[in-house]
C-alpha cells in the first residue's frame, strides 16, 4: 500500500434468502488494513448501500438487518480495494450481500 489515502466507494444490495431486497439492514466496517472510525450505512428500499473505503486494502464488512424492517439475519464479506499499477486506486468496488 502506497499510503496516498485515496479513497474508493463500495457499493452494494443486501438481499434476504429468496432474492428480495432488505431496507433498513445495517452495514459496516469490522475489518480492514487499518483501525477505522465506526463507518456504517443503512440500506434503502432497493436494499442499496454505500460506503467509502479510505484507502487500498481488504475490508471485513458485516450487515446485520433489523427484525422490525425485514427479516432477521447476518451477512458478511471481505472485499478487496486494490491501487491499479499505476498507482491510482481502482473503483468503485461492488458487493452482494444475502442474509443468512
């Protein structure tokens, strides 16, 4: 990692078991190639969230849905937010995510 602190946006789609997409389920940080402030989104109608990686490196995201929006359930994922040869930093990274 280069450390220019580039940041890179990760977008995803929290769906439940059968494919149908999950409002109101949290989506966060738990892991990454640096400590990270407690960085979290919450998903919109579609499911979507958004969230901003500071720099190049793996990421552990977690979702947890809240019970009263949807179905209950965890997911989790690592993504990986890799600087280009060039030295830029590739973007942005998209995700899936289906509670389990």
């Amino acid at each position: 990692m280069n450390g220019s602190g580039s940041a890179v946006q990760i977008t995803g789609v929290v769906r439940d078991a059968t494919g149908a997409p999950v409002a109101g389920a949290h989506v966060l940080f738990t892991d990454g190639p640096r400590p990270l402030p407690d960085i979290a989104a919450v998903t919109d109608t579609e499911g979507r969230f958004f969230l901003t990686a500071p720099a190049a490196g793996a990421y552990t995201l977690t979702c947890r849905a809240d019970p009263i929006m949807g179905p209950p359930g965890t997911a989790d994922a690592t993504v990986r937010v890799g600087a280009t040869t060039g030295g830029a930093v590739a973007g942005p990274v998209r995700v899936e995510l289906t509670l389990g």
